[in-house]
C-alpha cells in the first residue's frame, strides 16, 4: 500500500499548551525532536499533525484523508487525550482503515504506536483495540513520590532532558524499523548488526527500569539486536517458552537485579519474571555456554522475604550464578563489563562454546506442541526434568521468521523430539512430521532425530487409528500421562 504520510501525530491540544514561558509545547517539541532523531538514524520522513486543533475545532476530511493514508499513528496518550471525543475519533479511524486493509501490525508490531505523556487514570476510556495492544509503549514521564508524575522536558533539568532523549532516540530507531517493513525495504540496522552478538537484556522489576532503558539505549545505538522486543506473556508456561526461545538466539544475557521481587505470572511455580529468566538462562549456559551478566549493587537492599532469598542464591547456589561474572558496582562498572564481553564475543572466542552443546550436559528433549496444548504438556515435561533431560517448548511469539528459525535450530540441537499430539488436527500434525523428517538434513555431525509422537486429548478419529495402526515410537496419552507409557522413549535415549 502507498501512503502519503508516514506518520501521524494524534494529541490533544492541552498537552501542547506550556506551563511557563520558558517552555516550548510539549508536542511541538517533540514533534521536532522526533524528526531530527529520525535524521539521524538516515531516514527523513513525513509527520503530520493538526497544530490548530482545539476543542472548537471540526473533524474535517483533512484529517480524515490524512489519517487514512498514514503509515503510522502516534497517539500522544494523556488525561486529556482519553477525554478527547476528536482524538478517539481519529485512532479509531486510523484502526478501522488499518484493518480493513489488513496491515494493522506488521510482523509483531503494531502500526499504532503509544506514546505515554501523562499516566492514565484508567484505560478504561480507550478503544478495546488500543487496550489489547500487549506493547508497553514509550514512556515519557517520571514518576514521583506519593503517585505524582512530571513528563519528560528538557526544560525541567538536564536529568529529565537525558531520559527524554534517550526516549526519542529508542522510538525513532523503532519507527525507522517499523517504516522500512511497510515498504518492504531491509532495516539499514540489519547488515550492521548481522555480525554482531543478539543480547538478552531480561526483563525487570521496576526499581532497575531506568538503568534498563539506559543499557538498553546504548546497545540499540550500537546497532545491537536485544531481545525481548515486546511484552512478555502473562502466563508462567508462556514466558517460558517465549524467553527459551529468545536465549537460543542469544550469545549473551544481562539480569538486572534490584530490591523488589517483580511481576509473578499466572502458573504452579509461583515465581517471578525476574527469577524465571534467571533460571532459564542459567540452564542456557550449562548446556550451550550461553554467556551472563548479572547486576546486583551492593548497595541493593531486598524489600520482601521472597526477593532476600532469591539475592541470597545468586551469591550462594551455583545453579543461580552459573556462566555468570556478578558486577556489584555502579552502572558505569556494568555498561563496562558489557562492553568488554560483547568485544570479546565478536572476536569469537567463544563461537565454540555457543554453538556446541557440551557432550557431557544433559540430553535435550524437544516437545513439540500447539500454542494451546501447553498446559497439558506440563505433566509429561516434568516428569523428564525429573529424570534429568532438559525439554524445550517451542516459541510462538514474534515474526514467522524467527519463530522458523528458533523451530529449526532446536530440531539441530536436540537428542529427541516428541510430537504432542493434541489440540493440532490432523493437518497441523502433517507438517509438524515433515518438519522432523527434514531436520535430519541440517542435523550436521548429530545421529538422526529420535522422534515419538505422544497422542493425547480429545480424541478424534485420526487418534484412534493411529492407536489401531501402533505405528514405532508412538505414545498413547489418551488416557492421561502415566510414566510407564513413556518407557521407550526413555530407553531409546539411553542409546542415544
């Protein structure tokens, strides 16, 4: 599709009428500021806004047009914006053009883009679509003492002046990225980063937010590819799976470690993001050399018991700190140590040890199921962890590419893989066989794959005569798992 605009800036008047004179409009300013990053990352690009709505003001076929053939919004989100019957008229029709060609996203991202001026005191007032929006959007206010925020200005120091540039910088890079895709063009960021190392920057709780957002700044101005690149599930099997996924593609993780214990997902474990990734990329390490750095000041002092005993383990448990250097100082002595391993990476140094899972690890069992069969999945993958293999979940967020990519790098990698044979019908179930019989053909130096296929609800009638047939290495869970049922597999394994 052709598109006048590139982008569309939605707001409300009173976010751009300044509190003194000393200060410019704040979407004026950043309607500017956007514009000058956006050069500087190589791309001069259109923007579009109304500089003379107001609340008297009509929705005009102007702006209608203009919406309409916009590549992207930018909606300026506020008290006032979601007060606004203009503002939600415009992202509504920018949604509804956007659908109705079928580009509302592109790949994982989303041709609306938020920008966060002042917290919202409920998104109860936003379009359901804009709610559903999983992206965090770019935050440009800092939150104060006793629930009062100030927005990023220049005008207001130069500590806030840094983090709103910093802010900009982050969103014209994405923009750029998100502009280039739109018109089928390769990112000028890829063949940049193609040679470099991709970075787990882990998720964290939010008394590290900001030092994040700094690290993350640099790295993305370094051309680096830093994962995650958008919210992680709600959901404890999600994350995961997703960050299992993410780590496979990563040379190097970074945790951020502060007082609070951090958002805990919805599943059995009961534990938080924060631990979970630690966790997974402790396994990473042990069994592809995956290399860590972890951040815990000395000055961090755990606001709850769960948190203490988490601090405790990372100087205690050798599981917890596995393939990790621990940096105990300021930012500046972690942004260093950063530095100096991403360096000593690109030298290839440790090209061996990333791509080559030691022969003494453990064996690796890839069960291969539908995003919905993840829960039932769960009995079988325990009891494998139990016994000492580590299983691997396939990943379901992100572009097809990349989910492609991580699905293939696995079927390289592991010792067996167990089709799960539920919620997928019969045609999921056809390409999911082609898959594994084509693995063997980039399985390098490895023994062909070891594949069983384990039958489980609800029952169909392909099920039942794969049941009559008893086709080798077939598993029937259809009764619920019992641990005697996966007795082959294990013996097979063991000849492995």
């Amino acid at each position: 599709m052709n598109y006048d605009k590139d982008l569309f800036i939605s707001y409300a008047h009173a976010d751009d009428m300044p509190l003194t004179q000393q200060q410019r409009g704040w979407v004026s300013q950043f309607h500017e500021s956007l514009t000058h990053a956006l050069g500087y990352c190589g791309r001069k690009v259109d923007i579009w806004r109304d500089p003379n709505l107001s609340g008297n003001d009509l929705y005009d076929k102007e702006i209608e047009e203009r919406l309409t053939k916009s590549a992207i919004l930018v909606s300026v989100l506020s008290p006032a914006y979601v007060a606004s019957t203009y503002c939600r008229k415009e992202i509504e029709e920018f949604y509804h053009a956007a659908e109705n060609s079928g580009t509302i996203t592109v790949g994982n991202k989303s041709r609306i883009i938020k920008v966060i001026k002042r917290p919202l005191p409920s998104e109860e007032q936003l379009p359901p679509f804009l709610k559903e929006n999983k992206s965090e959007g770019y935050k440009f206010y800092r939150e104060l003492e006793n629930g009062i925020s100030m927005e990023l200005d220049p005008a207001w120091g130069n500590d806030l002046a840094q983090e709103y540039i910093r802010q900009i910088v982050r969103l014209a890079g994405d923009v750029a990225e998100l502009i280039d895709r739109l018109h089928g063009l390769t990112p000028l960021s890829a063949s940049a980063s193609s040679h470099k190392p991709s970075v787990y920057l882990a998720q964290c709780s939010r008394d590290r937010t900001e030092a994040r957002e700094a690290l993350l700044f640099e790295l993305r101005s370094l051309n680096y590819n830093i994962f995650p690149d958008s919210p992680l599930p709600s959901d404890e099997d999600g994350v995961v799976a997703e960050v299992s996924s993410m780590l496979r593609q990563c040379s190097l993780s970074i945790h951020l470690v502060g007082s609070s214990y951090g958002l805990i997902p919805d599943g059995p474990d009961n534990k938080s993001v924060v631990v979970l990734q630690n966790e997974l990329a402790a396994r990473r390490s042990l069994n592809a050399g995956l290399r860590r750095i972890i951040w815990l000041p000395d000055s961090t002092v755990a606001n709850c018991q769960l948190q203490q005993m988490f601090i405790e383990s990372l100087g205690a448990e050798r599981d917890a700190q596995r393939g990790a250097d621990l940096i105990s100082g300021g930012l500046e002595e972690l942004k260093s140590a950063v530095h100096a391993t991403l360096k000593e990476l690109e030298r290839g140094e440790r090209q061996a040890a990333r791509r080559i899972r030691p022969k003494n690890g453990p064996q690796l069992v890839y069960v291969v199921c539908d995003k919905i069969d993840l829960e039932a999945t769960r009995e079988l993958r325990r009891s494998l962890t139990d016994k000492g293999f580590e299983v691997e979940t396939p990943g379901f967020e992100g572009t097809a590419a990349r989910v492609r990519k991580a699905n293939q790098e696995m079927l390289e990698q592991c010792d067996a893989a167990i089709l799960f044979y539920g919620a997928g019908d019969a045609a999921w179930k056809r390409t999911v066989v082609n898959e594994l019989k084509k693995s063997n053909g980039y399985r390098r130096e490895k023994p062909p794959l070891l594949a069983f296929t384990y039958v489980s609800d609800p029952v169909t009638a392909d099920k039942r005569d794969l049941i009559e047939v008893r086709p080798p290495n077939l598993i029937n869970g259809l009764a619920g798992f019992r641990e005697a049922s996966i007795e082959p597999l294990l013996n097979a394994l063991q000849k492995v």
